[in-house]
C-alpha cells in the first residue's frame, strides 16, 4: 500500500465525480463561494505584503534623491526674470 503525501492543497480535499484536475477547475469555475483561502494562507501574504511594502519604503529613504522639477526661481531658461 502506497502513502498518501502530506498536502495543503484544497484539489485533495473536495469530493466530486472524478478526482481529475478538470474537473476540478470546472467545479471551482461555477461554485466561487465555497471555494476559499485557508485562514493560515491569508495570514502569511498579508505579512509578506507588509515585509514587501516595508523594504519598498526603506529602499527609496535610503536612495540619494534627484531633483527632477527645481525651484522656479533657480531655472535660467524661465521666462519670468
């Protein structure tokens, strides 16, 4: 007798008329509301967004800024004098 492998993956744990992944996606398709992401999943990327959006912030505070649009008054090509 063969193991079954340890999953995490929702394809396993619903029951239809052929185990075949097809078929699965087509009953995913129609049936959206009974189909969700574990709690634990969520969890995780909500925590890797933030780490995400964290180093974003950290790495444009720490980059050397360049001033794309100067004062006006500083400009020699502006028409006002």
């Amino acid at each position: 007798m063969t193991r079954r492998k340890k999953t995490r993956s929702l394809a396993d744990k619903v029951q239809i008329r052929t185990g075949r992944r097809k078929d699965y996606k087509k009953w995913r398709h129609e049936n959206p509301d009974q189909v969700a992401s574990s709690t634990r999943y969520t969890q995780k990327k909500r925590q890797q967004r933030k780490l995400q959006a964290a180093r974003k912030l950290a790495r444009q505070e720490e980059g050397q800024s360049i001033a794309i649009h100067p004062e006006q008054g500083s400009d020699p090509g502006s028409s006002e004098p």
